[in-house]
C-alpha cells in the first residue's frame, strides 16, 4: 500500500496594521503533499524489506499563513527496491513498470494539491473573501512487487546437482553448499571477475522438481528469474547419469522450461557435467559430451569440488557471453497501455 501525503489547506488571513484597520485578504496557499515514488537501487539485492513493511506513506503538505506565506511541501516517500523489480497494481493485475536500470524511478502516488489562500479570490465584486480551499488528499493504491534478478549467467538444475558448489568456485560467492537437496531456498548471487574481461554476474537458481512450471517446490518462483539471463548454465550431477542414454538426464528440466516459457530453450545454453570426482574411471566423458551437443548448446564436464574441467568452463561461459543478440531474443513483460493507478 502506497499513500501520498495530503496537500496542505489554504488560509484564510487579512492584512493588519496600524491605521490600516481594513487590510486586503493576504492567505497564503496550502503547501503539496508529498509523492511516493520507487527508485532503482543497486546496492538492494531482494525484497525481504517489504516483508515487514507493507505501507509506506508520504507526508502531508503544511497549511498556508497570512502575509501570503506558502506552506511548506510535504516530502517524498522515496523506496528503494533491486534492479529487475516488476511492479503491477494489485487489483488489475496490470504491469506499471519494469524497473531495471539504477536510479530509474516510479512515480507511484502523487501528493494531493495544496489549497489556494483567500488571497486568491479577491476581486471588484468580492473584496473581503472569508473562505480558502481545503487541500486535496494524495492518492492510494495497493502495489504488488516482484523481483526477476538482472544477471548474465543462470545455473539451472535438479536439487543437489552441485550448483552452489560450482558459484562458489567460480566467484566469489560465500553462499554455503549443503550435503541435502533443497539447501538452496533462495538464488545466490556471484559476480565472476577476471583480469583484462568484463565481469560476469552469476545466479544460483534453487533446484527445480517435476511440475516446476505448476508452481511444485516453488519453481514458478525460480523459473521466472531465468527469463532475465542471458546464458542459461544447466548442471547435472554425473554420477546419476546413464551412460546409454545421457540425453535422458536433461529431459525433465528442459520440459519445465519449455512449459513455462518455450523462449528459454532458444537462449545460449551449457550443459555441465558436475561431479567428475565421483564417476568411475571407466565413464565415457568424451561420448557422452558429443551425443548432448546440439543447437543452442554447448556440453562440459567439470568438478565443482576439485576443479577439474573449470577452465573449460569458463572460456565457453566468456563465449557464450560474447555472442551478439538482439532485445527480441529477451522479451520482456508488456506494459499496460494506459493502466489505471500510479503514472
């Protein structure tokens, strides 16, 4: 809930002095209220703060004085929120803005105007008004806000697969890898950083269940994240992979990404092979790599625990990267046309 703040009323006032009983009408207008607005912040990663802030007011705009003094503006109600924020009204359902730039803003409730003075309403017929305007109440809407995270890389896999092992060694990410499925709830940042090349910001999706894209495990949640990337990295723990048929392994997450949006398996992709370090000596990692290569993707083996193959990784992740697209190849949600609420 968002709330501006009231304009301030005018005033009602006449001049007075020392033989000059009668003044002229001298009240000052009502100061504005102040508006609420959203602004890009980059240093903000999620939307935990909203959790335990759900209303968020501007103040009210002070009244006008005699002498014609204005009232004072009520100030802004400035939230900070993460880059990648989409914010919809709540009750129409309709998309208000995308935010994704730092510094880019929403103007979400507008102050209400201030109230104009008696000084406004004199004139030949009307000498002495005795009335001002009241100001103006500021404007109220129910916001709904959801974050789809802005980064370069997304690891994408089934619970367990070592993901959040492979951010931690590929950046500089603390976040802490669990011996148990469902260690990660919530996507993990990092931020892979070389000498002489552009950093590459990299997202841990939380692992993704059958029926992700119906909302099982939350993966609705974790899907819509996916759309912001533009390389999507799918890991796959290799000691549950069968030989025979290794194409079998990747089925089941590329169904749920083609059920919630068949755009996705259209984007540069890699298929990782984690988890050498627990394969047989025997496993054909050279077979396996060639018969999953295929259109739009790219296949390696590592080990996220002892780095075996993550060089490799990284110059076809810098590829990967490196290859020119176009904003049509990353559709973005469509702004209302002209959406009732904040402007």
């Amino acid at each position: 809930m968002v709330q501006a703040g009231k304009g301030g009323p005018g005033c009602v006032s006449f001049f007075r002095q020392r033989f000059k009983p009668r003044g002229a009408p001298d009240g000052g207008d009502g100061g504005a209220g102040g508006d609420v607005v959203l602004q890009v912040n980059p240093s903000a990663r999620t939307l935990t703060f909203f959790r335990h802030r759900r209303t968020f007011k501007a103040t009210s705009g002070q009244p006008g004085r005699g002498r014609q003094q204005h009232g004072r503006r009520g100030e802004d109600c400035l939230i900070p929120v993460p880059p990648g924020t989409l914010v919809y009204a709540a009750e129409s359902g309709h998309l208000l803005a995308d935010l994704t730039q730092p510094g880019e803003s929403l103007l979400a409730a507008r102050g209400g105007r201030g109230g104009k003075g008696n000084a406004h309403f004199t004139s030949s017929r009307m000498r002495s008004p005795r009335f001002a305007q009241p100001g103006e109440p500021g404007e109220e809407f129910s916001l709904r806000l959801e974050l789809r995270l802005l980064a370069d890389v997304g690891l994408v896999g089934r619970p367990n697969a070592g993901k959040t092992t492979l951010l931690t060694r590929l950046t500089a990410s603390r976040a802490r890898p669990g011996a148990y499925p469902f260690s990660t709830l919530e996507p993990n940042l990092g931020v892979m950083a070389e000498d002489d090349q552009e950093p590459l910001v990299l997202a841990d999706i939380p692992g993704l269940i059958s029926g992700a894209h119906q909302g099982r495990g939350l993966g609705d949640r974790f899907l819509r994240h996916l759309q912001r990337t533009r390389v999507l990295v799918h890991v796959v723990d290799a000691s549950q992979v069968d030989p025979a048929d290794p194409a079998a392994a990747l089925a089941p997450l590329e169904a749920e990404m083609r059920a919630f949006d068949p755009a996705l398996l259209l984007r540069p992709r890699l298929i990782v092979f984690n988890k050498l370090d627990l394969v047989p000596p025997d496993w054909p990692v050279a077979e396996i790599l060639r018969q999953c290569q295929g259109p739009h993707r790219t296949c390696v083996a590592v080990s996220a625990l002892t780095g075996q193959g993550v060089d490799e990784l990284i110059a076809a992740l810098r590829a990967a990267c490196e290859t020119p697209c176009h904003d049509s190849d990353f559709p973005s949600p469509a702004l209302a046309a002209d959406p009732p609420g904040p402007r």
